[in-house]
C-alpha cells in the first residue's frame, strides 16, 4: 500500500509526495532527513493522504496534485476523497 500526502511547511508552502509508511516520512521530515524541499522549508503538519495499492497508481496521483493550484490542493481534504490528516 501506498500513500499520496499533502504537508504543510512551516513557511506556509506545501509539498506532496508518496511513501508507503506514512508516520515514518513524515518523522522524516521533521527531522530533516526527508525531501531537500522539507528540510529546506520545515514540515509542519499532514494536510491530505490517500491510499493506493501501488506505487504506480500513487505516483500517478501525486502528478495530478501537483499539477493542480494551492487552491484546489488546500480543497482535497474537504471534498472527502481521502483522509483529512
């Protein structure tokens, strides 16, 4: 199983990646040991995550997120189509 996620840096950027293990990436993060991106802008909190059953779907749909606005994205969590983290 892998996960798309949506965090919020504590800049007030965000950033979406994937990991099969959710809490781990996102203590990765924190720590600044996770992406160049997150130890450069700090990781706040979990907005979004949704389950796929494979790393293929999962990257398919962090592609999508992150071709969409900040708008939208701050949206995912409020349509309901994953986990409001």
């Amino acid at each position: 199983m892998y996960f798309v996620y949506l965090l919020l840096c504590t800049d007030g950027t965000l950033y979406t990646g994937i990991t099969t293990d959710l809490e781990r990436r996102f203590a990765e993060h924190k720590a600044g040991t996770g992406a160049r991106y997150t130890k450069a802008h700090g990781a706040k909190k979990i907005l979004y995550s949704e389950a796929h059953p494979d790393r293929s779907a999962a990257s398919k749909r962090e592609a999508e997120i992150k071709k969409l606005t900040r708008t939208k994205k701050l949206a995912l969590p409020l349509r309901g189509d994953g986990h409001a983290a």
